[in-house]
C-alpha cells in the first residue's frame, strides 16, 4: 500500500490537522489500515472518506487528526448506532451494581444511627 499526501491544512479553531491522501492499493484499504497509515495516535484519528474511481486501484481519503482527545470529543457525533450500543451497555452496568451496593447501602444507615 503506497499513499501519497495531496493536502495537509492545519485547523487552529477546531484543533485538528486535516490530510487528504492518495493510497494506491489493489483492494480497498479499511479505516483501521488508514488510521496506522497516519503514523499518529489512532484515537485522536477520524477517517471521514474513502472515495475511489472506478476501475483504477487509487483511493482517495480525507482525514482528520486532532490535538487532544476533548478536542475531538467537542467536535466530533457519536453515530446513533454506537450510542445505542453504550446505553445498553450502561443499563447492564447499572441493573447488575444495585444488587451488590444494597449492603453498603445498610451498612452505611447503620453507621449513621
């Protein structure tokens, strides 16, 4: 996989540097290979688009790496899939923790008393 940078912008405001790439491989590279590609560190990478032209083996990607995890938390959405995902998670979370703090819970109005 050869990649080539077409583009590469520095965002103050949004704190984030913006690369678009040119990769030249045989089969469409997935957003994990792009991420390693950058060189940086992968949870501050959003890869935004994969666009390639039909029957020709280059690709064209737009990414985007920011300063700092909260600066990437500001800007970026959470897709409502993953975000379904981290609520059901959470509910799991939060009906199987009662269970176990209901005797802390008596231990702790017993102190009180």
């Amino acid at each position: 996989m050869e990649s080539k940078i077409i583009k590469q912008e520095k965002n103050p405001f949004l704190n984030r540097e913006e690369i678009i790439f040119e990769i030249k491989s045989e089969a469409a590279p997935s957003f994990e290979e792009i991420k390693k590609q950058t060189g940086k560190d992968e949870n501050l990478v959003v890869v935004k688009k994969v666009n390639s032209n039909f029957g020709t083996q280059t690709f064209t990607v737009e990414v985007f790496i920011y300063d700092s995890p909260e600066a990437k938390k500001k800007i970026e959405i959470i897709p409502q899939k993953i975000k379904k995902q981290q609520a059901e998670e959470a509910k799991k979370v939060a009906e199987s923790q009662p269970t176990e703090q209901k005797p802390e819970e008596t231990t702790q109005e017993e102190q009180k008393k």
